[in-house]
C-alpha cells in the first residue's frame, strides 16, 4: 500500500498536490501543448490559440518550458497566434520540439543544457506574432495576462492534461483508492489481488476532475464506472473498454444477486456471467 490514512484531505498537501475546487471562475491553466492538439482541443484565432478544457474555452499562448538559457543569455519567446515559426513547427510535425499552452502571467523556464531552474519568468513575445496581428499591443506574458477576461478570477494555478487532470492526479488516486482498500463503493466488489488494482478506478462525483476533496471522490470498479452516467457510458463504449470489462466480470464471476447494489453491466457482457 503506498499510502494508508483514513482523511484524504489531511494529506494532500503534504503529497503536494492540489485538492481545489475549481468552480466557475477564471483559472490559469498550463497543459501539455502535443497532447491537447492531437486530441483536437487546440484552436488558433485571430487573438490567440484556445484550449477547449472542461467544456469550456480558454485563450492562451504556446511556449517551450525548456530553452538553451545559458547558450543563448535568454527565454524563450511565447506564441499567440499561428504564425511562420509555429507553422513551419506544425507542418513538419516536429513534436519532439516540447511545447506547453499556457494562459499565466509568469512560466517556469529549465535550461536545457544545464537543467537549471528559472520560475516566474516573464517571457517576450514573438516578433513573427506582432507583425501578423492587428490591434492587439502586447509585448509579453505579462501584458496578455491583462488582456484577459477575468471577471470572476480565481486564485487557482492548474497544471492539466487533455482529460482535465491535475497535475499529480495519478497519486491522489491511488491514494484514495488504498484508503477504501481498492473495494467498489457501488457494489462491494473487492479487488484480491495487487495485480487487479487497475480495475478499480477513482471517480470525481460531481463531475468535476480539479475537485479533489475527499468528499467529491468515490472508489469504484470498472464495471460500476463505466455505467455511473450517460457521460461514462459514452466514454466506455468502445472495443477496448468493453473488452477490460469482460476480463473483469470473467475474472471475479460477479454474480448479480450477490453484489450489495448490482453492476448495471453493458447488454454485451451480461451473456459471460
């Protein structure tokens, strides 16, 4: 067990990871820039290049968070829309060239030959960028911060994948799921061996992946996960799920009559119990 305490919240900070709500206001959000495009969840505009996350969008800037520092006595330069540099990059496809989206004032900066260090740093702004836009006077990181809407701004700094996870969200699960000794708070059903954790999953209840208090998380296996709602049921709908279940119901012979609240199994699985 690599975490064993009763209160999930307790502890969060001494993992170093966020237990924040994220609500309905401003956030600022850095994200792995390869990922979310792929998964088409990057658009460029006119006045800059949008993140779709959690339903919503978000207008942000790329930028390289590792930079020849010492080489070149200087910080990489950020980008707000699709201009020559970026276009060569996307058209070539060189994503070995790591990228990050961000919407913050300040980014952290490593010097790729030396693995120095360099937080909250204001970068510049591309040259090729300005001269493609049309009255919009930013010079830097900081100056596009400002230029955001942030009526309701909050206080949160979120670090995100694709999926909307927060950094560390790997951690903060397993945690949990140690915490309710990997048994589904749905049916019952009990994992039994180490190598069967996979199938127990943590789920946020009220939807929302940056709400890591206890409180809002719940211990469920696959089978339960994958028909919680109509959100799941589309999410798990595909071969591969469908095949991880299988295993599953095969692997723990789940019978229905037995489970304190039955699985609602997909119609395709229920012909292996």
């Amino acid at each position: 067990m690599l975490y064993a305490f009763d209160k999930l919240d307790s502890n969060l900070d001494t993992l170093g990871y966020p237990k924040m709500k994220s609500g309905s206001g401003f956030q600022t959000i850095r994200t792995d820039f390869k990922q979310a495009y792929e998964a088409g969840k990057i658009e460029f505009r006119e006045d800059g290049i949008h993140l779709i996350h959690e339903a919503q969008e978000w207008k942000g800037y790329m930028y390289m968070p590792t930079y020849k520092v010492s080489k070149y006595d200087s910080f990489s330069k950020f980008h707000i829309t699709r201009c020559t540099v970026i276009d060569d990059f996307m058209r070539s496809g060189m994503f070995n060239t790591y990228y990050k989206w961000s919407n913050h004032q300040v980014n952290d900066i490593e010097d790729r030959d030396t693995g120095l260090n360099h937080p909250d740093k204001t970068l510049k702004v591309c040259s090729k960028c300005v001269s493609q836009l049309i009255n919009i006077d930013i010079k830097d990181t900081e100056d596009f911060f400002n230029s955001l809407d942030k009526e309701k701004q909050g206080n949160q700094d979120l670090q995100v994948d694709i999926f909307g996870y927060v950094k560390g969200w790997e951690k903060i699960s397993k945690a949990y799921r140690a915490a309710k000794n990997y048994t589904c708070e749905e049916c019952g059903v009990k994992c039994t061996s180490t190598m069967h954790k996979k199938w127990w999953h943590t789920h946020h209840r009220d939807g929302d992946k940056t709400n890591n208090y206890e409180s809002n998380l719940e211990c469920l296996c696959v089978c339960c996960h994958s028909r919680k709602d109509q959100v799941h049921e589309v999410n798990f709908n595909n071969h591969t799920w469908k095949r991880h279940i299988e295993i599953f119901v095969k692997l723990y012979r789940i019978e229905l009559t037995e489970l304190k609240s039955p699985c609602i199994l997909h119609d395709s699985m229920r012909n292996t119990m």
